[in-house]
C-alpha cells in the first residue's frame, strides 16, 4: 500500500537532484564547521585522540546525512490534477498536501544564494491556513516560474472566498 | 446596538488621498458629520485611557523595588517624569492619528516620525466589533475592532471613540461591508432581541472547577502540600506556583471574562455579550463559520456538559481582554448543557446533527501508540460536515465545512509506518478547531483522502456564497514574494 503518498492516478514530476547536492554542500558547511570546532576543543582541553575520535564521529554524521539527503530528495515529487496540486515527501516522516488551487491565497517563488548558483528554486504555496504546508523545493527556476504562472491563473479562474 | 442611522445613500464624495487633511481643530470629533471628512482625531482622552497602564506599572515597580521607595524624592520626579513623558507621547500619537472614510475604505493616518497609512477596504471586513475595556468603560468610551481576514488583531483596532459614535460608526461600516440590501434592512430599527440564552454564574464556576485544567492543577497542588507538610519532602514550593496559576487563572477568565454570557439572536446572526469588567460584544455572520470544536472534559461529560467554540475568517483570538491574545476564535458558548448544545448547533449550521453522523472508530492496533485514548479516536461525515473527535481526558469534536477545508493532508511517522497507520489533517483557517483524523488504517486513510477531497470540490462548486463579503476572490498575487494580495490592509509610507 505505498500508494496513499503517491496516488497512480496522476503523473508525478520529481524534483531536481541538484536539491541534494544543495543540501549536501549545506551539510557539508555545517558538519565541517562542527567538527572543527570540536576537533579544537577537545584537543586542547583533553586529548588529541578524543579530537580525532571527534571528527571520526563527524565524518560518519555526514557519510549518513549523504545518503540521507540524496533518499529524501527523491522522496520529494508533486503532481497538478485538475483542481488540486499534491506535494508528496518524506521518508522517515512521509507526507501528502493536497490544496485545491482555488483555495491559493498566494504563491511565493523563493532562492537562496546557494540555490540559486546551482540554479534551483521554491515555490511555495500560501491557503488561508498557516497549517497547509505546500512547499517545493528544487525545482529549475523556469519551471518554477511556470509553475507560478499557472498556480495564479488556477487560483484565479478557480477562488474561492473565505 | 445597531441603530444605524446611516444616511446609506449618503452622496458618495471622492476624497483625494493625497491633499493635506484641513484639520479639523475642534477637540471633540463634532457629533453631527460621521460621514467622509479629511480626517477625524479619536476622542482626546484617548492618551489618558491607553496609556493608564503605565502608571499602574510605574506605582507598581516603585512598591517593590525597596531602592526607590528608601529614596523617596527620586523616586517621585523620576514617577512623574515617565508620566508626563508617556503622556506626551500619547498626546503626540493621538494628534497624529486620523481616521477617515473614503468611497471603499477605512484609512487611518498615524505617526509622527513614521508617517503611515493603513486602508482597510470594506469589502475586507469581516466583522466589526465595539469593545469597552474596564478603563475606557468608566468614561464611556469604546473601541472598535474591524476583523480582517489574515490580518493580526491589532490591524483593524480604532480607539477610543464614545460609545454612542462607536456605535454609530459601527453601523455605518456595517452597512459598507455588507452592500446595499444590508443597508435598507438596517436602515429599519432593530429592537434588541430577546436573549436566547444566558449562562448562570454558578455553571460557569462549577463547570471551571470541574474542568481538567483546574482539577489536574488542584490535584497537583494538593500533592504538594501533603508531600511537603507531612512528608516533609520539600519537592520546592516553586513548583506550587504554577499549579496554582492554573487553578486560579481559569477561574478568574471564566468567571470574570465571560460573566453574564449572553446569546442573542440579531439581523447579522448570533451576537454574544459578555464580561464583568471587559463588556465584549462579538457577531458571528452567518456563513463566515468556518469549523466548529466542542470540548468535553471528562467529568463535564457525566453532567451532559460542553463548550463550543468557533472558526471564524478573520477572528484569530478576538476573545481575551486587552492585548492578551489567544488563539480562541470566537467562544459560542463556555458551557451549556445537552439542548442548549443542540440549539445553538442547529443555528450555526442549520441541519447539522452530530447523532446522526455515522463515526468510523480507529483500529484497535492504535493502542500500542494511545493505550487509552485510542477507543475515542473517530472521524464520521455527512453531506455538510466532517467530525473528528479524539480524546479521553478531554474529549475534542471538530467539525470542519465541506467547503471551508483549505487542504487535505495525509501525514506518517516511523512508528506508525511500522503499524501501517497514518494521520489525516482537514486543515482550517487558524482557529480553534483542528479536524484530525489521528491513526486511521492506511485504505482507510487514502479513501478519506480521496473522499474529503472530492467532497470539497463538490461543495465549491455547489455551495453559493450568501454574503457579497464572502464571494470576494483572493487574487493571487502573479509576483512570488511580493505576497500582498491578501493581506487586506496596506502600509503605504505616506509621503
């Protein structure tokens, strides 16, 4: 029964991989950050090995959270039906959005300075209720933007009042 | 409340936005014309019944702080100093702050440093409510808060004004918002309504003691006391504060905050009314209901006891008193009893009936995740509604409009992958209610889904608005970020 996060019934478009290689750059900042400052700390302050078993343990972190980001990222897919856009994701945590276009207050398009050098975008979709968490990350910003376009023509042809 | 004399076809006069507002010296606003001029100032003791609180605090912090009280003398110019100050300060913002009615909106002119214009369009207005706090209410003045949906409370507040014009302007908005039919049904006196129902002092205290939030803080304090004088463990009388934070703060917000809760039936639909020292006044337009949540504590439900509160678009917590906000949406009723209950249901959403709603239990493998909760676990729908309903201790019964869902969402964790469960969210507009279908079977869980879904394309298509408001589209803004188009008030730095 794998279906309920990914119904069959529509086609799915999966996200960009350069999503994960984002996020492994990102990673990759952070846990050489940490151990860094692990490897320091605890070498002046107790031992060398410590600090090498220190980044040992690092290093294992980040091995995981490599293959970790690269699962996720091809957990991430979404799909446009006719009145409804559904976001699935998540492997540990798996979840499906539905929103139908007509309740789409707004859309953002977002990047950061990292997305956008390896040229990836957000789209992100706003309903009355904060709770709707209709996010796409990775997404070629062309396609980003034409996923934008359409979402307000929707959300236009398709609102609905409060 | 509504006496609206409005002169509804008054000439509709274009106001240009950008000339200089000939300032009206007076300093009374002048009773005779509500209607568009360039500006009007709120009432000038407005400084004075906002900024009272300073001095409550300044008072306060010099009993206490035993440095200041051994000095007297600085301790007074220093008293005076932040007085005087803080008056000028709220004299300066008060001299600054216009309000006007132009053809579609409320615009306010406010600040001195920073200039700014907020413009609420009428057509954004969801409800407009007249507030008294305490202070204000002793020289009868009032408040009114203009409910706008996705603003935050303090958007659509205008204080102070007398009572009278408050009233007055009230209704003049309210036939704004609402269009030419609403005017000529308002234009008609309306005679205040019999109440439909008040909720006596003595329900309302017994059925806080009663509530587990007190009880479990009683027990908890009573714990402590016998652990700490006979025992003579000294677990720290710290902990007692908070326990009896939360058996006396209840009771005061019940007791004191919704004294004398009054349900009337009015033209604009269901009106409540109450409070002791705050009067709050509340409309709940009908078809702006979006979900409604009914709440049973445990031993409420041996006495046939519940409360009901409600969603409404725009009003996040527009019940609290002064400033605090909560997340309450609109309180339909504190506590009633079965019939009551019943009543007030079928006036909300006529043709509900929550006995008649077939509930589909969770399967009994979710004992492993809730060893008791999960016998309380179901979800049920009709044609008009979804109901989730979860809880032991405290019983919680959403229910959610078909054409009021926002978005359907299917969500799973480890644990419940391993038990091939999972969560369905009917998400609402933020409020009170929160329509889960917790640890539904995953077949289950996927024909919700597709059902709900379905259900709230159909009742998109079929349900038509009642209230011109209502069918006001939220464009979407074409521009990603630049997210204003439905933020219904706009910030335009004047120039």
């Amino acid at each position: 029964m794998d279906d309920l996060f990914a119904p069959s019934d529509v086609s799915w478009t999966p996200v960009s991989p350069k999503l994960a290689a984002v996020r492994r750059v990102t990673s990759a900042i952070f846990c050489g950050l940490v151990a860094v400052a692990g490897l320091f700390a605890f070498g002046l302050m107790l031992s060398w090995l410590y600090a090498g078993l220190w980044v040992l343990l690092v290093a294992a972190g980040f091995a995981w959270s490599w293959s970790l980001i690269g699962r996720n990222q091809r957990s991430w897919k979404y799909a446009e039906r006719e009145d409804e856009l559904l976001v699935s994701h998540g492997i540990m945590f798996r979840q499906l959005v539905v929103v139908p276009y007509g309740r789409m207050q707004f859309v953002d398009v977002a990047a950061g300075p990292l997305e956008r050098s390896y040229g990836i975008a957000t789209v992100e979709l706003h309903t009355a209720t904060p709770a709707t968490d209709a996010k796409i990350p990775g997404l070629h910003p062309d396609e980003a933007s034409r996923l934008r376009d359409r979402l307000s023509a929707l959300g236009q042809a398709q609102a609905w009042g409060l | 409340m509504t006496e609206p004399n409005a002169p509804s076809g008054a000439p509709p006069h274009a106001p240009d936005p950008d000339a200089p507002a000939p300032p009206p010296y007076g300093a009374t606003p002048e009773p005779a014309p509500l209607v568009e001029r360039e500006g009007d100032r709120l009432h000038p003791l407005t400084p004075f019944v906002k900024g009272w609180g300073y001095f409550v605090v300044a008072a306060f912090a010099m009993a206490n702080n035993e440095g200041l009280r051994s000095n007297l003398k600085i301790a007074g110019i220093a008293l005076a100093g932040v007085l005087v100050g803080g008056m000028l300060l709220g004299a300066l913002s008060w001299w600054f702050t216009k309000w006007q009615l132009t053809d579609d909106a409320v615009r306010v002119d406010s600040g001195f440093l920073f200039r700014r214009t907020r413009i609420i369009r009428f057509d954004r207005i969801q409800a407009i409510d007249v507030a008294q706090p305490f202070v204000a209410r002793l020289f009868n003045m009032a408040e009114l808060r203009m409910d706008v949906a996705g603003g935050s409370r303090s958007d659509g507040k205008l204080s102070y004004f007398t009572s009278e014009e408050a009233a007055k302007l009230r209704g003049i908005l309210l036939v704004r918002a609402k269009g030419k039919e609403a005017a000529e049904e308002a234009a008609q006196p309306e005679q205040e309504p019999p109440p439909l129902l008040v909720v006596p002092t003595g329900r309302l205290l017994g059925a806080t003691l009663l509530s587990s939030t007190v009880l479990g803080s009683l027990a908890g304090l009573i714990w402590l006391i016998v652990a700490t004088t006979v025992l003579e463990f000294h677990v720290g009388l710290f902990a007692g504060l908070p326990l009896l934070l939360g058996v006396v703060q209840p009771i005061w917000k019940q007791v004191v905050g919704n004294h004398r809760f009054t349900l009337v039936e009015s033209r604009d639909g269901l009106r409540t009314k109450r409070g002791l020292f705050d009067l709050q006044r509340q409309t709940v337009p009908p078809g702006r209901v979006q979900g409604l949540l009914i709440t049973e504590p445990l031993i409420w439900r041996r006495l046939g006891w519940s409360r009901v509160d409600l969603d409404i678009a725009g009003v996040v917590g527009g019940v609290s008193g002064d400033g605090e906000e909560d997340q309450n949406g609109v309180q339909l009723l504190p506590v009633g009893e079965r019939t009551e209950v019943a009543g007030v249901l079928a006036r909300v959403l006529p043709g509900f009936d929550l006995s008649r709603i077939e509930m589909h239990r969770a399967p009994s493998r979710v004992k492993w995740l809730r060893p008791v909760g999960w016998r309380y676990l179901a979800y049920g729908a009709d044609d008009q509604v979804l109901v989730t309903q979860r809880g032991w201790v405290s019983r919680k019964t959403s229910v959610v409009l078909h054409h009021k869902t926002q978005s359907v969402r299917v969500q799973q964790g480890p644990i419940q992958r391993r038990l091939r469960l999972a969560n369905v969210h009917i998400d609402t507009p933020q409020g009170p209610t929160d329509a889960i279908a917790l640890h539904r079977d995953l077949a289950d869980a996927a024909d919700l889904l597709e059902a709900q879904t379905t259900r709230a394309r159909e009742a998109r298509r079929t349900t038509s608005a009642p209230l011109p408001v209502q069918t006001q589209p939220n464009a979407p803004s074409p521009e990603g970020s630049s997210s204003s188009a439905a933020s219904p008030a706009e910030d335009n730095p004047a120039t």
